[in-house]
C-alpha cells in the first residue's frame, strides 16, 4: 500500500522478511523516517492530505 501528498511526500507499507511491518515516509523521494506507528507518520505529515495510490491492472480481453 502507498499514499501520497502535498509537498512530494510518500507513505509506504513495508513488510521485510522475519521483522515487523513499518510504515516508510519519503519525501522527494528521500527516506525521511521508517515509523512504526500512525502517530510517527502524523509527526511529519498531516494525514488527512494523504491519499490511497490505487494500481489499477488492465482489463482482460475476452477471446470468443
């Protein structure tokens, strides 16, 4: 899952392999902060401004 917002600034759901999931903030596309929780993320961004970045996939064709 990603999130974006004003100012370039990124929120990414981050599971790495044997560790517990955190929350990595960007901004520019720099690593500002790797957060363990919501309120570590509300420190540097203002939440409301953040916005889900669906993938939408393409559609299949239907071969007749």
């Amino acid at each position: 899952m990603r999130w974006v917002g004003p100012g370039e600034w990124t929120v990414e759901y981050v599971v790495l392999l044997g560790e517990r999931p955190f929350l990595r903030v960007k901004q520019h596309g720099y690593i500002v902060r790797e957060c363990r929780s919501v309120a570590e993320v509300a420190s540097l961004v203002d939440l409301a401004d953040l916005v889900e970045v669906t993938e939408l996939r393409p559609a299949r064709s239907k071969s007749r």
